[in-house]
C-alpha cells in the first residue's frame, strides 16, 4: 500500500526521519557533488580518487566490512565500506542509517577486489534519501506489466534494459535534431491549442479557455501552421512535440503521441522520399543500428540499404490478383474480393476507398516487413491530398512500412486555395451526415493559402513507433515513459 494511503507507514516514516535528525544526519541535503557516474568511474584506473551518488541496491554485512552496489542510470558498481577505512562512530551510524533503497553519496578510490571486482573503497558517505516503501522483490524486476506503465519508476529502477531503452530513445531524438539542423533547417514550435481539429482525419481531444470562453482543440497533427510559415518565407520547418486524437488503444495506437512533421518549399514527394531514405541512414549510422534486427515474436528485419520502391497499385495486384486502380465503384471491387475469397469485418458495407483501405490492410501490409517506400496511391485513398498531374486518379503522396507498420506518410502538398476550401467544404458536409472523423475547415488557413503558397513536400512520422521498431518492440506502451491507463480501480 502506497504510503500516502497508510497511517501505519507514515507513523514509521516520521519515526524514522526524526531517528536520522536525532542523531545528526540530515534526511534530505540540498545537494551533493557528483563528480562521475558509475559508468564513468568503472573506467577509471585502480587509486583514483571518486566522487559519486546512487541508490543502494544490494547490502551484505559482514561485521567490520560491508558490501553494496549502488545504481545510477549508467549501471551498478560496487562498493565497500570498512570500519577501519570509515572511522567506528561512522561506521556504527551507517549501519544504522542506511538501507536498501536509499540514496548515498561516497567518496573514496578505486581498487580491484580479491576476486578482481573494480569497486570504490568508501572514506565518507553522505546520507542523502530515505526509501520508506519496499523495492521491487530482490531486484530481479517486475512481473506485473501494468505496474510497469503505472509505476515507470519502479521498472526504471529494476530493469536496466528498460533504463537502457529510454536513454536510447532520448539519443535517437537528440540525432534527429541534429540532422535537420545539418540539412537547414529551422525548428519551430506551433500551438497545441488549436481552433479547429484539423490538419488531419481524426476525432479531436475538446477543452475550454475559460478567459477567452471559448472551445478549443488538443492538435490533432502540426501541419496548417507550419505550412502557414512556408507562406510566411521559410523554406525548411520541423517540429518535434506532441499530437492528440481521441481515438481507440492498442499496440500500435497511443491517444498521445510524439509526432515529427517537416515541411520544405519547392520539392515535391519524390524529394521528400530521397530525404527520408538519406535521415534513416544518418540516423543508422549515428546510433549504430544493425543491419538486421530481431523483434519479440521472434521474426527479424532487414534494413539494409537501398529500401525497396513498390507503386502501391502494382503491389496489391501483386499479394491479391486485384488491379484496384481499375475499379471505381464499390460493389464490383466488393464482388472481386469475394471472388478471390477474401473477407473482412464490413466488407458488405465500405466504401470504395473503404475497400481499398481494407484490402491493403489485412493482406498486403502485414507482409511488408522490411522497409518498403509506397507510392501511386488511389485518389480515393487520400480524398484531400495533391492529384497528380499527369494522372489525377493518383494522389502524390508516400508511405514508409517497416514490419507492417506505418511509419513515415509524406505527400506533396495542395497549395491551391480554391481547391483546398472546397474539399473542407466537402468535409463539413460529411459531418453534417453524421461523419464524426472529418478534417475542420481553418479559415485562417485558406487565407493564408491566399497570399500565394509556393510547392511544398510535407513529412509526418510516429516517433514512439520508430523507437518500437528499432528497440524490437512491438507495443508502443513499452517506450513511452507515462502511457495513458485508466486511473487505478476504475
């Protein structure tokens, strides 16, 4: 029971933090100076001198000499405390002090053990947390998966793979940066707050700003302001930061997200899609990923370089014997797929793209494992993206699938006011016949269209799906540090 909850356990804390106080320990210093992590320590030679701090992880008393590995994020290291080295009176309080759990600054050097363990030799400790609740059994880690989430701390603490996994995470936002800015371009901060839910299809998040009484809406995707800034005169924009759709949970599916979206004037998909192939190896290169990488169910993936280039039209034709391009009404794609003996949930009612949509979904996509760009996508599919010109039953626009997720969706972007304004206007009417997933009409945005927008190519990437994929994982939920759960016993 969390102690927040527990009289008996915030009676034993007081007790506890008044016994520490007493005796002339202070429970909570304001600082200690950490001059290494254990990481950075391991590497030093025998007799240097250290300083470091960490949670006491393994306690072994053996009367004059006591041993302990402390954590940090870098790893575990052992060190050793004696009588002789620490003074009596200090060592006497130590072991009255100090326990499992608790946080400990040391200082002293280094020297290889008996059995040729590296570990610090302690000549001053300083008490600097308590633990008042029990640490996971032994620390052989946690069992419970919904303690995991609930408890992201906890699974920190226990689990170095995990600790592993965020730092990874981290490193692989980091080299992201670091690449747009070594290609020229600006990063910038767009609203979350947004006045419509638009900029892509999807039921929105709706909140109140009650100074201004007005709706508002969690961003569903950063697209129309950064496009709003190609009009503005910048030529290269990314943003990195959150999105928000009200929509279903699963594996592959988070209410919140951390979402990438690049915009460039002047290039159309085909540049846009050289550019994601050229970021992916940066990115490869910079944080050493093999080649090949396993994933959990035991399947593996092939990342060499250059990825497969497959027109999406051909490639279902190819995995079904269906040529969808040749089909622009429902029922006789419907009686197609019946014929070729393929079922799915709704097939008697979808649509035509809703059909499409399906077909690809549960029969082509889940066989794309390795790193597959699509591209020649049926209009139906994307009923608001840029036609082609040359075809105009084709939008412009690609996809990047690794391990039958969707990873990358760029397109090159419509720019024509006119034409934007009428497919919002074609949206409202969907809504007004009960669609509840519909992108809003921004009139903000269409004047901004208006001052003359130049061609564009627009990029947008699920962050928490590529850490998945190169992690081998395939829940997003294991590399997002707070997924959202429902609150504990409802």
């Amino acid at each position: 029971m969390e102690l927040v909850d527990n009289y008996d356990q915030k009676k034993n804390a007081t007790r506890i933090l008044d016994e520490l106080r007493n005796s002339g320990v202070n429970p909570y210093p304001e600082k200690f100076d950490k001059q290494a992590t254990l990481a950075q320590v391991r590497e030093l030679e025998s007799g240097t001198p250290v300083a470091t701090a960490g949670r006491i992880v393994l306690l072994r008393t053996m009367g004059k000499l006591t041993f302990a590995h402390i954590q940090d994020f870098s790893g575990r290291m052992q060190i050793v405390v004696k009588e002789d080295s620490l003074g009596k009176e200090k060592y006497t309080r130590f072991l009255k002090v100090f326990g499992l759990g608790d946080h400990v600054g040391c200082k002293g050097k280094i020297f290889i053990t008996k059995v040729g363990e590296k570990s610090i030799l302690v000549d001053e400790l300083v008490f600097l947390a308590k633990s008042f609740l029990k640490m996971p059994e032994k620390w052989v880690g946690i069992k419970d998966q919904e303690v995991k989430y609930r408890q992201r701390y906890l699974d920190l603490i226990a689990h170095p793979d995990t600790m592993k996994a965020f730092i990874f995470r981290s490193d692989l936002i980091r080299h992201i940066r670091e690449f747009y800015w070594k290609n020229d371009f600006f990063e910038v901060e767009t609203p979350a707050l947004m006045h419509q839910a638009t900029g892509a299809i999807a039921r929105p998040y709706i909140t109140k700003n009650n100074a201004l009484d007005i709706d508002l809406f969690l961003r569903i995707s950063h697209e129309l302001p950064l496009k709003e800034l190609i009009v503005g005169g910048f030529d290269r924009v990314f943003e990195l930061g959150k999105a928000f759709r009200n929509e279903g949970v699963d594996v592959s599916h988070l209410p919140e997200h951390t979402h990438l979206e690049h915009y460039v004037a002047y290039w159309n998909y085909e540049d846009n899609m050289d550019f994601t192939e050229k970021m992916f190896r940066y990115l490869f290169e910079e944080l050493h990923i093999p080649e090949r990488i396993s994933t959990e169910d035991g399947g593996s993936i092939s990342l060499g370089f250059p990825w497969r280039r497959e027109n999406f039209i051909d490639l279902v034709e190819k995995e079904t014997g269906i040529r969808v391009g040749d089909f622009h009404e429902a029922d006789a794609l419907r009686l197609e797929i019946k014929n070729k003996k393929f079922h799915f949930e709704g097939i008697d009612t979808l649509s035509l793209a809703g059909l499409v949509d399906n077909l690809y979904k549960k029969i082509v996509r889940p066989r794309l494992i390795n790193p597959t760009f699509l591209y020649y996508y049926p209009i139906e599919l994307q009923p608001l993206a840029r036609r082609n010109d040359t075809d105009p039953n084709i939008a412009d626009q690609f996809q990047l699938v690794i391990n039958g997720w969707e990873i990358v969706k760029a397109y090159s972007e419509l720019v024509d006011p006119l034409d934007q304004e009428q497919r919002f206007m074609g949206q409202a009417d969907a809504k007004k016949k009960g669609a509840d997933e519909v992108m809003e009409i921004d009139r903000d945005y269409i004047k901004a269209m208006s001052y003359g927008m130049p061609p564009i190519s627009g990029f947008g990437m699920g962050v928490d799906r590529l850490v998945a994929l190169l992690l081998g994982k395939s829940n997003l939920r294991d590399v997002v540090l707070f997924p959202l759960l429902r609150p504990e016993g409802d």
